[in-house]
C-alpha cells in the first residue's frame, strides 16, 4: 500500500509537471515569454494536487493509484487550454477571463473530494438516503424547465444572483446511485424471463415500469429543457446498469429501440434538436446562399469545428500557434476539443481521449473487484457517465452523432460540471479503497463483507 500510493504521488507530481510545460509553450507562442502568473498556476495546481494525494494516503490508502493522477492531469491540461484561449478571446472578442475562474472550481472539487473522503468512510452509507436522493434529483433535474434560463437554445441552468448553476450536473451522480441501489434489491424481479416474441425473451410488464419511466423522463428532459446531452446520457447509463444488473439483453433491446423512437420524435418535432439534426447532417450548408440551405440551420459551428480538425492534422499547429477562437463562443465550453484537435493534433487528441478512457477502465477494474453488489453497479455507473459523456462531446464535434452542449469532465469550462466530476472521482476512489481493504482481508473473515459490518464501519 505504501508503494501504491507512492506511485500516486509521483504520477500527479508528473501531471503538474506536464501542466507547467503546457502553460510555459503556450506563453511562449503568444507573448514571447512565459505567461503572466505562471508560477501562481503552477504552484496553486501542485498544492491541490498534493493536498488530494495526502487526503488519499490518510483515508482512502488502499484506493487505485490511478484514479487521482487523472483527474488531476486532465484537470490541469483543461487550465492550460483555457489560460491559452483566454489569451485570444480577450484580444479578438474583449471577452472576459475564465481560467482564473475556472481554478477557483477546481480547488472547490478537490476540497469536497477532501471533504466526503473524512466524512464518508464506507460507500455503502449512500443506500440509506436512496429514495431521498432520488426524489431530490428529480427536484434538481427538472428545475430548469420551470425556474431555469434560457441560454443559446436550451435550459439547463438556474441563475442564483450572478451564479449560475448547471443541476444536471449533479443529478447525473444522484441518478446512478438511485439505480445503483434500486437494482441491488430489485434485480432478481428483474431478471424473471417475460414473453417471447420473435425469438427474443421481452421483460414482464410490471418489471418494464422503470424502464418506462426513465424513459418518460428523459423525454421530458428533452422536450422541455431541450438539452438532448442529459437526456442521452441519463437513459443510457441507466440502460447499461439495467443489463450489467440483470444480464438480459431484452433490455438493452427494448432500452435501445425506444432511445430510438423517443430521438426521431423529438428531434422531428422540437426545434432546437431538429436544427442540431440538421446541422449535423449537412454541417458545410451554412455556407450556402440562403435560400439553398436547409431550413433550420442556424449555426456554422459544426464546420468551423472540421475545419478546425483538419487544420491540426497529425502534430498539430502547437499550443498558441492556432486559431481555435473562432469557433466563438463555445470554444471554452463545448468545442474544447476542437483545440486540442487544432494545436495537438490527431496525437494529441488521441492521447486526451486515451486519458478518459484509462478513467474509464479504472472505474471499471473497481467494479470488478468490489465485492458488494451494491459498490459494483455505482462504480460501473458512474465509470458509464463519463464514457458515455466523452461520446456525446467528442462525437458531436467531430462530426459522429448530433451536438449535445455537453461539455468534457474536467478539460472544458464549468463550474458545476467541474465539481460534480470531482465528487464523481472522489466516490470511485472510496470504493476502490473499499474493495482494496477487502482483497487483502484475512480469507477467513467473512463477516467483512456484510452490510452489517460495512454499516457498523460507517457509524464508528
């Protein structure tokens, strides 16, 4: 354990490291010199990132070695993308600094992963507030509609003064421990085999409910937020949790062939998703003469992200070297990718996405190896959130599936989605430790995995 956690120290140690670099050649291509406060960036990003490992090395010692140093590589290339376009955004567009802020929201993620390593000692306390946390993301989830602003096409946030806050960044976490639970003490209900019509076994309809209803919501998500991101993601991961729970693949069928349905609907109905439909569809239209463009298409980001791709090619044009701000004024948030793909490259975007995806896989090897069914399907839910995330983003500005407005964990700006995937890894990593606690159990001691003993280590 004393080595697992060495490696950790030594790996973030390595990520501030790559950070400083980052910052260092973008001041460098832009001004000449190294960027103003750099060492104030440099040191505010290592103190976090050390004030993390040692939260971790005092109370979640047996957690992955991996998991911090990811989030924490990924969370300081994110700064060094935003310092560099902040850079261009105020001279082209007089627009306001974000990376400053977006610092702010990181250090607040880090010390609420601090915060919920002391106070939380065992995963397992969450299934005693399951309906609780259910009934408060619903709350959360369709505040928007009724409360929210309307902002470039949808509702997604509440404006609380001059802050503005993004629920289903939240929600997504409160979701997949709501199914998390639910399908613990469910799955057997579940898994009970149903008609068979056309070869494929179908559920049984008083099994089919929530499905229905995860179903019915994410519509409503869609339709009355337009925020076709959420709603994606949300019946996924729940769709995958159904299956991973039940083993039956009527369900992912059924999930999938009324995603379907329910997407061809709204998207022919709605306006906002029918243009991002159309935009996706015929992304170089927007140059055409008005009257030859299809109706509905409104914006020329969907091009200018291409463009941008194909600009970087191999290598990249080299951090500060690019023009990424014009994609306007999504290049902090949405397109932040298409940075990356601009001024790294297809390598450089290749290795960002290889990032995620060791998250993911990390995320995953937890779940295989917690022993409890409940700590099985969180991990594999919230590992699902950010897989399915990363697809929605990086394939709606590349080109692959319709945009979202999603934007990427931790790399993109965003208060709210900053500390909510900080809160994510922060659970990842204690049921990592939970289930590295338990690998090196005595074999005779059984009584350590029960819910009994888990729930009495919660209370002590």
């Amino acid at each position: 354990m004393a080595r697992r956690r060495s490696r950790e120290g030594l790996l973030v140690l390595f990520a501030v490291l790559v950070a400083a670099a980052g910052h260092a050649t973008a001041g460098f291509a832009l001004e000449g010199a190294l960027p103003s406060g750099y060492a104030v960036q440099v040191a505010g990003l290592g103190s976090l990132g050390l004030l993390a490992h040692l939260a971790v090395r005092r109370f979640a010692r047996y957690a992955d070695p991996l998991l911090l140093p990811l989030a924490v590589m990924l969370s300081g290339l994110g700064l060094v993308l935003l310092s560099r376009l902040d850079h261009s955004y105020a001279e082209k567009y007089r627009a306001p600094e974000v990376a400053a802020g977006q610092a702010m929201w990181n250090a607040l993620g880090i010390a609420l992963l601090v915060v919920l390593l002391v106070v939380m000692r065992h995963h397992r306390v969450l299934q005693r507030y399951t309906y609780l946390g259910m009934a408060v993301s619903m709350v959360l989830l369709m505040a928007p509609a009724l409360f929210g602003a309307d902002e470039y096409g949808a509702k997604r946030w509440i404006r609380l003064g001059g802050l503005s806050v993004q629920p289903g960044e939240f929600v997504k976490i409160l979701i997949v421990i709501f199914f998390a639970s639910y399908l613990t003490a469910n799955r057997d209900a579940l898994a009970l085999a149903g008609r068979r019509v056309w070869g494929l076994t179908l559920p049984r309809g008083r099994n089919a409910g929530p499905v229905l209803v995860v179903w019915v919501l994410s519509l409503l998500v869609l339709v009355l937020e337009r925020d076709l991101g959420t709603s994606l993601i949300f019946f996924g991961v729940f769709v995958i949790m159904l299956y991973a729970a039940t083993e039956r693949t009527s369900w992912v069928v059924c999930g999938v062939l009324m995603a379907a349905a329910g997407a061809f609907v709204v998207g022919s109905v709605e306006p906002h998703v029918k243009g991002r439909v159309t935009a996706w569809l015929n992304p170089l239209a927007i140059y055409l003469p008005p009257e030859q463009q299809p109706p509905g298409l409104v914006s020329d980001q969907p091009a200018e992200a291409l463009f941008s791709f194909a600009t970087g090619g191999l290598t990249g044009t080299g951090l500060g070297e690019g023009q990424p701000w014009l994609i306007k004024f999504a290049g902090r948030s949405d397109f932040i990718l298409t940075t990356v793909g601009e001024e790294l490259g297809l390598l450089g975007t290749t290795l960002v996405i290889l990032l995620y995806a060791l998250l993911v896989q990390r995320g995953l090897r937890t779940a295989l190896a917690t022993p409890d069914p409940f700590g099985k399907l969180l991990a594999l839910g919230l590992s699902v959130t950010i897989a399915l995330q990363l697809f929605v983003v990086g394939g709606g500005v590349s080109g692959l599936v319709p945009l979202t407005g999603k934007a990427l964990p931790f790399l993109a700006q965003g208060g709210s989605s900053t500390v909510a995937n900080w809160l994510l890894v922060a659970l990842l990593i204690r049921i990592s430790d939970s289930a590295g606690r338990a690998a090196v159990a005595p074999k005779g001691n059984a009584t350590i995995l029960t819910p009994a003993v888990a729930s009495a280590d919660v209370t002590r």
